[in-house]
C-alpha cells in the first residue's frame, strides 16, 4: 500500500497513497464508518438478516476490493439496496441459504464481466460514457437519493415529525460550520463532528432511544450463516434467477461511482487499475458477504460524499473504516450506540454529501464546456436527470431495474445514436 503512483493530486488534503497520522487516521476512518453505517445495517434488518454480519462482510469485502484494485481506489463496500424485494421474498421462502446462493451468484456475475472485459479491453467506455452521459449520470446519483434523506430527516415511523426536522437541520447547519469555519485537523472530519453533535440535540429533543444499547452485551458474536457449518446447502435456481441479472443493475450504479470518484481523485481508474479490477473487486466482496451470511455489497454514495467534502482521499482511511466495521461487528454495545443514532442526524448529513455528489455532476459538465445550445446534449441530459431522479424505474416480473439504471442505459444509447448536430441546425 506505500507504492507510490506518478501522478499526486496536490488539491486534496491527502491523494490516495498519502498516509495520516495515526490520530487523524482514527478520527478520519471513524467518520467514514458512521458516514455508511445506516445504510449498511438497514439493509440486512429490512430483510430479517444480522446486522452484524453485514458489518463484518462489509470490512472484509472492502479490505479485499482495495486489495483486488492494488490499493488505489478509495471506495468502501457496503449492503446493497437493490436486492432487497427479492430477498424479501426468499426470506420468506427458502430462507437465508437461498439468499446466499443468489448473493454468491451476484458475485459471480461481477466476476464473468470482469474477464470479458479483460479480454475486450474498456476502450468503448470513453466512447459510451463522455462527458455529456458522465455529468448527468453523476447528478443522478445524488439526487436519487435527495428523498431518502429527506425522508430520514423528517418521517418518524411514517408519520411527519417536527422534531425530526429541527434536528436535521440543526444537524446540516453544524456541519456546513464546522466545514466553513474550523481548521486544523478538525477541518477534515466536519462529517463526524457534525454526525456527533446532531447526536447530542436529537437527546435534547428526545428522540433518541438508548434501550438498545443497554441491553447489548459487550461482546456479541455476530449470527454468521457458513455453508457447511450452520447450514446445509441445496441447490435454489430460483434465487440464482432471481439475483443474478440484478447484478447488471448494480454494475451501472458501480461505474456510475467510478466515474464520481474519477472527477474527485483527477484519475481515470477505467484504464488503471482497469474496469475489470474494480468489476472483479466488487464481485469478490458479494461472494465473500454470501459465505458468511451477508447481503450483496456495492459501493457506497454516502462514503464518496465523504471523499468530496473532506478532500481526504487516503486509501488508508477507507481500510481503517473496513478494520473498525470488523472490530465493531463483535462489540455489541459499540454497534448498538452507532444503530442508536436517529435517521434525522443521518438525514442531515446526507443532505450535504448527496449534494456533493450532485454538484460534482454538475462540475464535469462545466469543465467540459459542454454546450447545452446543442440540441443533442439538451436531449441526453433532460432524459437521465428526469428518469433518474424520478426513479422510472423498469419491472419485468420478478426484475426490477433503478431508475439510474434505466437513466445510464438511455443516456448510453443516446449518445451512440444521435448525430451530433439536429437536422434543424444545420
């Protein structure tokens, strides 16, 4: 991990191979696991699976991507949502052993495209993906996801909470201070800081509820579900049906992450470590969560908004998030207290790091001059950004497609069919 690249990014507080002090290293990967940890335990308990799990498959799956991507992608691994209807319905059915078979399918999946394209090459994503599909997709990608946060910030149990609101806000505010105003070292973890104090005035307001963690024991062994060992595994084709073409949703959302963390990092990790790695990274990180009893992992927006607000690129940072995610995993009161902090404060904050990925869209639209008097680009861009914030999602049968999927897919195809100028332009 101290192999050093050519290129160093002296715009950011710490490019990808810079190491922090160890102090700031705590601070900093701490931040990154509060930043995902929300998310990535929701998952598994809006299906009936151990959150524990998903926060030990989330480290090693995370440690193992940087590994597979040589250590120069800074990205964090963490429960997808894209898979959860079906679970759902599997949980109900065949249960945890058919998941994990869909889950490991996933994997699979990832892994059969990546040798495609190492045998192809990824010299087509330039042509399929410039600026014009790139920008929007980006916006999407934030955006998408502006109605969780909102919701998070004001709905407790469905119901709208003015409480709810005042601390979310309160939240946001702090945190834009503590971006704006501090320096030093407190300047890097504004996210964390601002995650802590909307913790402190959501007890003030009351809405924070600490019977689970006094009931937590100390040390918790999370429930792993091992083939083998806790289960007998059969052969459940219609988990593998179900689960595997999903996995082509999820590699639209990857790229999408690719190309975000490409803008910030001024890299292009398409052509290195290459799309097969980072492909193969992500495949290896599901088989891994199916073997322990873990849903399917994806790259996480919440992490790279991190990445953007702090312009702390260290891929140090991201494996000591990983670490922490492992270590808390077993200590039941440490992940009782962090599944105690109250969707407003995370909706706060989202605010500001769904935002950011926002607005880095909006930025490569802008450094590419890309000129919005062209019908074309008018065409591509109104389409993504409505489709895709909208969520016009696709559903055939059991298979539902993001509307980011169908939004990347559209812009795609635009690209590569529409002339580049109107026939009432010429």
């Amino acid at each position: 991990m101290q192999k050093k690249t050519a290129f160093h990014n002296d715009d950011v507080v710490l490019d990808i191979h810079d190491r922090p002090k160890f102090g700031s290293w705590l601070g900093l990967s701490i931040q990154h696991l509060f930043s995902m940890f929300g998310s990535t335990v929701l998952v598994p308990i809006l299906v009936g699976l151990n959150p524990g799990i998903a926060l030990f498959s989330s480290g090693v799956g995370t440690l193992m991507y940087i590994l597979i991507t040589r250590h120069k992608i800074p990205a964090y691994m963490g429960s997808s949502f894209s898979f959860i209807v079906v679970m759902q319905s599997l949980m109900k059915t065949a249960g945890y052993p058919a998941i994990a078979q869909g889950t490991i399918a996933v994997g699979c999946v990832y892994l059969l495209v990546s040798l495609l394209v190492t045998l192809i090459g990824s010299d087509w994503i330039d042509k399929a993906l410039p600026p014009i599909v790139v920008g929007p997709i980006v916006m999407v990608i934030g955006l998408s996801l502006a109605g969780t946060a909102a919701k998070d910030a004001t709905m407790n149990n469905n119901v709208y909470d003015l409480r709810y609101f005042a601390v979310a806000m309160i939240t946001m505010i702090l945190t834009v201070i503590f971006n704006m105003y501090l320096r030093g070292f407190m300047s890097l973890v504004p996210i964390l800081l601002g995650i802590v104090s909307g913790y402190i005035v959501a007890v003030l307001f009351g809405v924070v509820n600490f019977t689970p963690v006094m009931q937590a024991k100390w040390f918790a062994l999370p429930d792993f579900q091992i083939p083998f060992l806790t289960y007998h595994p059969g052969i459940y084709w219609g988990a593998i049906i179900s689960m595997a073409p999903i996995a082509f949703v999820t590699m639209s959302e990857h790229m999408g992450h690719i190309m975000v963390l490409n803008k910030l990092t001024k890299r292009n990790f398409f052509k290195d470590p290459g799309l097969n790695h980072t492909l193969a990274g992500d495949g290896t990180a599901s088989i891994i969560a199916g073997f322990v009893g873990g849903p399917p992992v994806t790259s996480y927006g919440e992490n790279i908004g991190v990445l953007a607000i702090t312009r702390v690129h260290s891929i140090y940072v991201l494996a000591g998030a990983a670490f922490f995610a492992i270590i808390f995993s077993f200590v039941g009161k440490l992940s009782a207290l962090i599944q105690s902090i109250p969707s407003p404060v995370i909706g706060g904050v989202s605010f500001l790091l769904f935002g950011v990925i926002a607005s880095s869209g909006m930025r490569i639209l802008i450094d590419n001059k890309i000129d919005f008097n062209q019908k074309r680009n008018l065409m591509i861009a109104s389409a993504v950004l409505v489709i895709g914030i909208g969520d016009a999602y696709l559903q055939i049968n059991s298979f539902t497609f993001s509307g980011l999927a169908v939004a990347t897919v559209l812009g795609i195809t635009m690209n590569l069919v529409l002339p580049k100028t109107a026939v009432n332009e010429k």
